[in-house]
C-alpha cells in the first residue's frame, strides 16, 4: 500500500484511516519504519518484516550491494507503535534521511 501523508509538529506520521485497521491487525500492534536507498520510508507490520529483514541478513556481506542495503533497510529499522489517534512517530534520523 502506497500514500503520502504528512508529519505533525512533533515528527509524527498520520496514517490513513482507511490503512489503520489493516495495519494493526497484521502488526499485533508492532510496526516497523525503515529507510529505502531512494529516499524514501517503507512502514512494514514486524511479522512481515522479520522475513525481509532475515533475507538481506543472508546476503554475502562482502557484495557492495548486499553490504549497502543492509546498512539502509536495517539500519535504520525502527519498531514503532501507533498511537490512539494512529499516527507514528518518525525517528530525526529517518525524516533527514527522507527529507521530510
């Protein structure tokens, strides 16, 4: 799922209605916010993470590419929680990353 939204005063991330009931369902309440090489943020609920993030741990370190994606993707991996009024809160790093 793809949407744009934008951030509160606070670093905050309102995600969609539409996406929220969706999300926490399939996230048993643990989300995790990312970095991607092209600048922007990939949100994943964690038990759809975990095998993404095994499968680029596997990858020969030595490849400049494989060693380069793992410093980005995870990296900068971060396990948030959304809030009551579903919105998460975008670490500094990831939104000077992202530009936002």
């Amino acid at each position: 799922m793809l949407f744009r939204s934008s951030l509160d005063a606070k670093g905050r991330l309102a995600v969609p209605a539409r996406h929220r009931e969706a999300l926490l369902s399939a996230s048993e309440g643990s989300l995790v916010l990312t970095a991607h090489p092209q600048r922007c943020l990939l949100l994943y609920p964690q038990p759809e993470w975990l095998p993404i993030r095994d499968k680029i741990l596997k990858a020969p370190s030595f490849d400049a590419r494989a060693a380069s994606l793992k410093r980005v993707l995870v990296g900068n991996a971060r396990t948030e929680e959304m809030d009551s009024a579903g919105r998460l809160l975008v670490a500094t790093e990831l939104r000077d990353f992202a530009q936002l």
